[in-house]
C-alpha cells in the first residue's frame, strides 16, 4: 500500500470512529444510564427509534449527487454534515437525563442521528472514488475495526467520563474528536477516481435503479443475511450493560469490563474474522462465526440464571468476541456485493437493510425483556441465532465473492 493510500486509510477509519462512536454511546452506553435512571426495558427499547435515519441511507444520498457535484463535492458534504452532527452532539451536551424529558431527548438524539447518518454517505463515498479496488477489503476491515473501537470509546470510556465528570463531558469530548476529522478533510487533496464505473445521474437514481438491486438471486440472499446476521448478537449486546447492572455489578465496573475490554476484544474479533473469511472461505466462515454468536448467548443465559458475577463477566467477554466477529465479516462483504456504478447507491441499499434489523430487535427484544426476563430475552435471541446458523449455512456458498451476480 502507498504512503498516499495509508494517511487515507487511517484518516477515513478516524472519520468512521468519531461517525460510529457518538451512536454506539446513546444506544450501547445510554442504555445503562437510563436503566440506573429508572427507565424501562421498553423505555430503553424505544429509544433506539432513535437511529431509524440509518434506514433511508439510499435516499439521503441523492442529495448529496444532486447539489454540488465536482470532483471535490463528497469532501464539501463531509465537512457541512459533520458541522452539523458536532452541533447536534453540543445539543445534547445542554440536555439532562430523567425520564419526564424523554420526548425532547428523544427528538434531539434523532436528528443528530440523522446528521451523522447522512455523513456517513459522502465519507465513504469518498474512499470508493479514492480507493483502488485492491484497497477496498483493507478498508472495510478498517471500518470494522474503527467500529469496534467506537465501541470502547462510546461503550466504556465516555461511561467512565459519565461517572467521573457528568453527562455533557462525554458529548463534549466526542464533538472534539469530530473537530479532529473535519480537520483532516481540510487537509485532504483531490486524487484519481478508482470507483469502477462512470458517475450515474440523478434522474436514474430511480425506484427502478433501487429496484435492480434485488432482482438478482444473489442479491436478495445476501440481503436476507445482511438483515439477519448481526442483529440478534447485536440486541444482546445493547442489553448486555442493563443485565449486568440488575445483577448487582457496579456501573464502572461494567463500563470497565464490558465496554473498554469488550471493545478491545470486539475490535480484535473483527480484524481476525476478515482473516478468516480470506483464508477458509465465505461458505464455511459465516456459519462458523453464526455459532459462535448462538454459543456466547447460551454461555450469557446460563450465566444469568447463575447470577455468578465471574460468569456473567465471561460470558459478556464472549458476546464482544462474537459481535464484532459478526460485524466485521458483515462490513469486509458488503464492499463486494455492489453494481459498476452504482456502488454509493448499493452501499446505501445495503446500509439500509442492515440498520433496519439492528433498530427493530433491540426495541422487539425490549418488550420481551419486560414480559419475560432477561433469561426469556437471551431464549429468544439464541432462536433467532439458531435461524441465522441454518440461513448462513445454506446461503453462503451463494453469497461468496466472485459468485455473478446479474
């Protein structure tokens, strides 16, 4: 890799760090704040209503092609949006956490939601028009790490910031690293196009043209993993920090354990599932990392009805492991199921479809918390993984790199 494509590199998997960790804080962090508040399990479930704007990626890149187009136009998006995301992040920063303000909490957190959703688009947009295709598969374990990462920043370090310092420090500091990013755009020089395919108009960005993409058989069998994969791990997840606290672990002690170790060992998975994807193969990796996600979530459900402290440490340990094995096998596939030409639109499509699942879970999965406990939760959950096992090793080999897809 050249010196050029290396800053370009780190500088895109910063941008996607300070993009992903301000979210995993209010839906992975928040969680654990508003159960010691007081709030529900549908309460906290609802909240991650929040992120539905991550369900209309393919729509909010159009503007983004209609307005300002040029060479240097995904740069200029980048730096308005993250403006305005930092903006929102300062809002929240003004707010405070009780449960009669849950509906102007709610509504600021979705629109800065929305705000770095929408910067997401032009960011990586960016490294498809700047990034040769060799490339690609670096990046998007880059990403993968850098969303891991998020994960100890948002998850473990700004609930120890929280504890320490009070609830703006957390929204403070993570405007600064978005400061940090803007700045590196700034820097940044205009390169060759490396995005395969001649720029489409906006007048073809139609129904038609979302459409296409799931006309193709390969296409809409990756799409139902894409729906299904990461979800179930992922609400074990979000719900990991609440069980803990209601079985008596201390708050740092959880944002310690699970957020900072579990976000260093989440990070490490998904740099390591990348590699075991390149070496044994899509077929064979999917359900094998699948059943790692079904063993975590029976580890964690016989360690809750334990109640035994060190379990349920151990258990959290192996949820990290295989989320972010789950996540980064998810973000290294979807740089290689997009069209010549439409591979901001298809990154969009595929965005959407996975956001969609990993909001509608959690807030499911919270209304089976309070019917049922957290160990009729955890049941549910290994059911949907058990699903995901079967649909992984039937559709695999059909979803592998390389297969045509029409």
């Amino acid at each position: 890799m050249s010196g050029g494509h290396w800053r370009f590199q780190l500088l895109v998997g910063w941008l996607n760090l300070v993009l992903t960790a301000p979210v995993i804080y209010l839906y992975i962090g928040l969680p654990l704040v508003m159960r010691a508040e007081g709030w529900s399990g549908t309460e906290i479930g609802l909240f991650q209503l929040a992120g539905l704007p991550a369900v209309i990626k393919f729509l909010l890149a159009t503007p983004i092609d209609r307005f300002g187009a040029g060479r240097d136009h995904y740069r200029r998006w980048s730096l308005v949006l993250i403006l305005g995301y930092g903006l929102g992040l300062l809002a929240l920063a003004a707010l405070a956490i009780d449960r009669s303000s849950w509906g102007l909490l709610f509504t600021t957190a979705l629109i800065t939601s929305l705000l770095g959703t929408w910067a997401d688009i032009p960011i990586n947009a960016l490294a498809i028009r700047r990034l040769p295709p060799g490339e690609r598969w670096r990046a998007g374990a880059i990403r993968s790490a850098a969303t891991s990462l998020g994960a100890i920043l948002g998850g473990g370090v700004m609930l120890l910031v929280h504890s320490q310092l009070g609830w703006a420090w957390p929204f403070l500091l993570l405007t600064g690293g978005l400061a940090l990013g803007a700045m590196g755009l700034l820097w940044l020089t205009p390169t060759a196009d490396h995005s395969g395919g001649s720029p489409q108009s906006v007048a073809a960005t139609t129904w038609a043209s979302w459409r296409g993409y799931f006309q193709s058989p390969v296409r809409r069998a990756w799409c139902l993993l894409v729906a299904l994969y990461f979800p179930f791990i992922g609400a074990a997840w979000v719900y990991l920090k609440p069980l803990l606290l209601d079985h008596g672990l201390a708050a740092d002690r959880i944002a310690a354990v699970v957020g900072i170790a579990g976000g260093a060992l989440a990070a490490l998975a998904s740099l390591a599932a990348a590699r075991l994807v390149a070496r044994i193969g899509t077929a064979w990796a999917l359900p094998l990392l699948a059943a790692t996600g079904l063993l975590a979530t029976l580890a964690l459900l016989i360690a809750t009805r334990l109640a035994h402290p060190e379990l349920l440490q151990g258990a959290a340990l192996l949820v990290a492991l295989a989320m972010g094995a789950a996540a980064g096998v998810m973000f290294g596939l979807m740089m290689h199921h997009t069209r010549p030409g439409w591979t901001a639109l298809d990154y969009g499509l595929q965005s959407s479809v996975f956001s969609l699942s990993r909001i509608v879970v959690p807030m499911l999965a919270g209304l089976v918390l309070d019917a049922g406990g957290y160990s009729g939760l955890l049941l549910a959950l290994a059911a949907g993984l058990a699903l995901v096992v079967v649909l992984s090793w039937r559709l695999g080999a059909r979803v592998s790199p390389g297969v045509t897809a029409p």
